[in-house]
C-alpha cells in the first residue's frame, strides 16, 4: 500500500498514553485522497502515485483541472501531489484514507511551507551571535558583522547569509512518530512540531531514515 498522504494541519495538542506520559503532537486531518493518475516507468520514466485531497466548487478549478479529473470520474480536488512509490497495488480512481497508510508507532517524514515571518535581520534569521553589549558597543548588538574581505574580492559573494526575507520555505521534518490514528475523523496525531500554519497544507511520507 502506498505510504503517503496529502492532509492539512489542524493544531498541536498533547496526548498521555497508559503511563501518564504526556505527548505533544500535531493533529493533521489526513485524506481521504484519491488517486488521480499512476505513473509508470513504461510511459513517464518512473513510478509515482498522483493523491487529489480537499473537495471543491468545480468553478475553482481551471479546465484542464477539471479535465483531468472528469477523465476518471473524481469529484473536483483542489490540491494534487506526487508520491513515488512502487509495487502500490493503486488504480486511479482508488480512495486512500489515513487508516489504509498509516498505523500508530511507524516513523514518518512531513513536508509543509514554514510560517512566513517577513524581513529579519541576520541575527533571528540565521542565529547569528552579534557582538557584545560592553565595551564601547553601542550600536552593534545584532549587527551581522563582517561578511568579506577589502580589496580582493572587494564585494559580498552571492549567498552570504544577512537580513532578507524569511520562511515561507518548503521544510522537511523527519522522522516523527505516528502516536494515534482516528480513522472515523481521518485524524493522525504525530509526535512534536510540522512546518506551516494551522490550516496548511501537509504532506505525509514514510520516513526515509528508519
């Protein structure tokens, strides 16, 4: 069965299991999704199962969306995402839910954009130290310091860290741990923080470090 899922972040909680030990997750509400298009090595080059997840008004969707998805008889889905995967046993058409992927105690990898947190300096957004609050420094607390040398090169090369925008990012957050799946509400709870905002959209994966 496929190890993946397309699902939209809900909150974090905390969960105590038998022992009284308490676990803060994330509640992501995960699928049902259904399978739009399966890729094959004999046409496109490689296997991938293609998830549709979150219902919509079909006057959302552009034509060829809707073309796309009519082909198969699907119902509009507003997100589609690829999962590589083989020897999934899918057809298009198959729904997924998070009790068909996933079980309580696997390890598993979420994808998500981070929160956007607009322009910041290079001290919050790269963790920089600054510079001591003695000494005569008056104005250089956070200050990135030097980020090259004089006359040769006599510039700031390309990708040195300083102020600019920051998250908004794609962030992958690896090996976490499945704690509880609600099949009746397609709920999955996952051990600690996933990028994004609540309401965002999460893609969940089996883990790649195992």
């Amino acid at each position: 069965m496929l190890k993946g899922l397309i699902g939209k972040k809900i909150g974090m909680t905390q969960i105590f299991d038998e022992q009284g030990v308490a676990y803060p997750v994330t509640l992501i509400e995960a699928g049902p999704c259904y399978v739009t298009q399966v890729r094959m090595p004999e046409s496109e080059g490689y296997s991938a199962v293609q998830l549709g997840f979150g219902e919509v008004n079909p006057k959302r969707l552009t034509g060829g969306q809707l073309g796309h998805l009519k082909t198969n008889e699907i119902p509009p889905m507003r997100f589609l995402r690829e999962f590589r995967a083989k020897d999934h046993g899918l057809k298009v058409g198959d729904k997924v839910t998070v009790a068909d992927a996933f079980t309580a105690g696997e390890r598993v990898d979420v994808i998500g954009v981070s929160k956007g947190k607009g322009f910041a300096g290079a001290v919050k957004r790269y963790h920089f130290h600054g510079m001591n609050a003695t000494h005569g420094t008056s104005d250089r607390n956070r200050a990135p310091g030097s980020r090259s040398s004089g006359t040769t090169p006599g510039r700031v090369y390309k990708g040195s860290r300083g102020a600019g925008h920051m998250g908004q990012d794609r962030v992958t957050t690896q090996n976490l741990k499945v704690v509880m799946v609600d099949a009746e509400r397609n709920l999955i709870a996952i051990n600690g923080a996933v990028p994004g905002g609540k309401g965002s959209l999460v893609m969940i994966k089996e883990s790649r470090k195992q």
